[in-house]
C-alpha cells in the first residue's frame, strides 16, 4: 500500500469520472487503467479515470461520483492505494459523543462542542473529520448523518458512509451502559471498523486487569474491593493510612481517607459540600458504622486502597495526571502531565476540593532538586509500561489513558487509578497549552494508524 496526499476537486460533470493529475497517476500507480474502485469509508464505486494535465496531486470528482459515494468536502485529503486497482481518499473520522442538553445549532455536543471542534480543526487540513451521536447513525442503509466544520467554523450536515474509524467521546457512565450504544460498539466491530476507547473503567476493572501482571504489580498500592470490615482494620494495622473510594467515582467524590495512630485512635477524612470534614474515633467499630450508615452495611461497591506518603509541598501532598495516547507508530506517549497539589486538609487533589495545578518541572523541582530530571523520567517510563499492561490484558481497543500518578519520597512511583477517558483540565494550566494542542494531534495520528492511512504526508 502506498499513501499520500492530493487536493480533491468537485467538477460539474454528471457522469462517474475521476479526472487524476498525472503526476498522481505514476505515484499511484494507476497510469493507463481506464477504471477503478473509489473508496470513501466504507463506501466503494468503480469509475471511469482521465488524466488531467496538472502539476502536483489533484483528484477531480465529478458530481456522479461525489453523489454516489457522499464525499463531504473539497480539500486537502490523503489517498491509499491498496495495489488491487483501489484507491482510498479519507480517512473519514467519526467522534462519537451525544446532544448534550441544553442543545443548539451552535453548540450540537453541549459542553463538549469545544472540544470536538478542537479534534476537527486539527485533522481537517488532511482528513474527513465529523462528530455524531447514536442516533445519526441508519444502520440499513450503513451511513451517517454526521457535523462537519465549515471554512468559517460553523456546522453543518453532511451524510456520509460509515466511517474508517471510531474515537468514541461518549460523556458519561449512564450514557454507555444502556443496550443501544452496547448494540452499536458491536455492530462496528462487526464491520471490522477501528473503535477506540470502548467505555469508562469501574476502578475495580483496573486493578483485576493487572492483578497478574508483575510488571504493573511493582507499581500497585495494595488494593481490595468490596472488602469486609476485617479487612479494612488488617490493612490500616498493616500501612496506618488507606484511602475508601467508590469504585465507579469520579472528580474525587466520596473519597475517604482512613487514619490509625495507635495512640489517638481512627480517624476519616472526606469532603463534604464545599468544606473538608475530619472525625476522630475512639475505636474501629464506631469508625466502621459511620461508613456503614453513610454507604450500608456490606460496604459494596467500594475499594480499599493502601495509603502512600506522597511528596509535598508546604505539607501538600502531590500527585500528577500522566495524559497517555497512542501515537501514529501504535506506541505510548505521555502527551501531557500536570502536577496536582492538595488543598490544606483535602483527601483528595482535585481543583474543585481546593488543589492546584503546577508543571511536573515546578513541583518536582521543589522536592528532588538536582534530582527533578531523573524522577520525571523514571516516572514517564513507568506510565508508558503501566499503560501497556493496561492494554495487554484489556479485551478492547484503547487508544488514550489518564494515569493518577504519585510519587513517594524515595521517588517510586505508584499509580492510583487508570481513566479510559481522562478529562482535560490539566490542559488549561498556561504552561500545558501546548501539551493540550499535542494531544489533539496524537488522536488524529492515530486515527491515521487505525485506518492504515499513516506514513506519506501526513
């Protein structure tokens, strides 16, 4: 297969013709055919081809062909030839996401219109990029409604045949989990189409996916999940501090921080409104049915994790979210990291709980010194094997991880949780901008990979 890229052109003729400059002919290897086979997506057509005296790569679609196989815009595009007298122009790019409410014209995804623009923005200059939602999609006739991006930034409606590939930006749990969108992931598996990121992970997912995996082991608090009350007092014997989180939570909510000091008792400390809360108990069984009559009896649905003594600053502790992609070459990449620091008396770091966000540069700085460097690379080296354990012993396709990173004062590094679909604060910091541009452009060359159109151009 041989890729490049060309400018494609709309013609006015009504026949299915496809006019090739002749410098893309010889690249393609088409010279002297008189047909060949269009593909856009999964759609294919055979056509007539002509050369056209032309310097450079350009492909002129006459409006037969641009009708039968709905391509969405003129422009620049790659095209792929696959040897067997198919020519490929795309990749066409669909992000799936919902409506959002409130919806509007301008805003089709709701809070995370911006973002899906951001995505669009940046594959357009070579690729077919539209977003979309479950209902857009008509399933018999195999094509999409999808929301392209117009020179002026405005939306508008294209049909298009079912995309190369899938980057799926479904917002929510309760979005993912219902019969439609389990339905529609396998109907694109089904057509061997590339869908990335399946679903949120429960934090219990992660620690039974790399409950065999020594290399990610190293790297692992020591986790239970639904653990008994016995279990809780056995570990805070063991380490003196745990964090109880809820195993399907996020932002930080309903995270406990549990405490033993053999001579002053227990104590919780967790959030509450907008305040932090701390309570002392005399003995475990009264720090136990304040769990219980907060959460009920059994305790289900939670995770016990071994507590680490994490760097500080000014008695803060820190950690860092490590924002993973897939590159074009099908590697890990730490595109981004932010440093978070605690708000005084917070259990978690978490901005809206009162942390801040710094440079890994900034923070490490101020607690390894001359030694910043190295602990930044031991732990970026550490995320990229973290994250492909992660995808190791994981059943579907990932294609980008947010890793919860700490680091202990002997400068080993621990990761707490793994998010299948990291949020992007961190990418609001000044100094991360560029990181955030950098991730935009990770997704797109991984689109290029998964839809084999890498290489060439691009």
């Amino acid at each position: 297969m041989s890729s490049t890229t060309c400018n494609v052109h709309f013609s006015q003729q009504s026949d299915k013709v496809i006019y090739l400059s002749n410098t893309l002919l010889k690249e393609l290897k088409l010279s002297g055919k008189k047909t060949v086979s269009l593909k856009l997506g999964k759609e294919v057509i055979t056509a007539a081809i002509k050369p056209v005296k032309r310097q450079g790569n350009h492909i002129y679609l006459s409006a037969g062909v641009r009708q039968s196989i709905r391509v969405p815009k003129a422009g620049h595009i790659h095209v792929l030839a696959s040897g067997n007298n198919e020519v490929q122009i795309g990749p066409l790019v669909g992000i799936l996401s919902d409506n959002g409410t409130p919806s509007s014209d301008s805003m089709p995804f709701g809070n995370r219109t911006g973002f899906i623009k951001q995505v669009i923005r940046s594959g357009d200059r070579n690729s077919y990029l539209f977003g979309f939602t479950p209902h857009d999609i008509n399933w018999q006739q195999e094509t999409v409604n999808g929301y392209f991006l117009n020179s002026q930034g405005g939306w508008f409606r294209k049909t298009v045949p079912l995309p190369d590939v899938v980057y799926n930006r479904l917002p929510s749990r309760k979005a993912e989990t219902s019969a439609l969108i389990s339905s529609l992931r396998e109907r694109f598996v089904r057509r061997k189409i590339p869908f990335f990121n399946w679903s949120f992970f429960n934090k219990s997912d992660v620690y039974k996916l790399l409950d065999n995996d020594p290399e990610a082991l190293h790297h692992l608090p020591e986790s239970v999940v639904n653990p008994s009350s016995e279990k809780i007092k056995t570990m805070l014997e063991k380490h003196h501090f745990l964090y109880f989180k809820p195993t399907a939570g996020s932002l930080g909510i309903g995270i406990y921080r549990l405490t033993y000091h053999p001579k002053r008792g227990y104590f919780a400390r967790y959030r509450k409104g907008d305040r932090n809360v701390l309570l002392r108990f005399s003995n475990f069984n009264s720090l136990v049915r304040m769990l219980q009559g907060r959460h009920g009896s059994s305790l289900n649905g939670y995770i016990v994790q071994q507590g680490i003594r994490l760097i500080e600053i000014d008695g803060c502790p820190l950690d860092f979210r490590f924002h993973m992609h897939k590159n074009g070459k099908n590697e890990w990449i730490p595109a981004g990291i932010g440093a978070k620091k605690a708000g005084r008396g917070s259990v978690t770091t978490h901005v809206k709980n009162g942390g801040s966000l710094m440079t890994p540069e900034q923070a490490l700085n101020r607690t390894f010194g001359d030694k910043a460097g190295e602990v930044l690379e031991k732990a970026k080296a550490a995320s990229i094997k973290l994250s492909e354990a992660i995808e190791r012993n994981y059943p579907h396709r990932l294609g980008e991880l947010g890793l919860d990173i700490g680091i202990d004062k002997d400068g080993e590094v621990w990761m707490f949780e793994a998010n299948a679909k990291p949020g992007r604060s961190i990418f609001k910091h000044p100094s991360l901008r560029s990181e955030g541009r950098a991730s935009v452009d990770y997704i797109i060359e991984h689109c290029l990979y998964l839809s084999k159109f890498q290489g060439g151009d691009s």
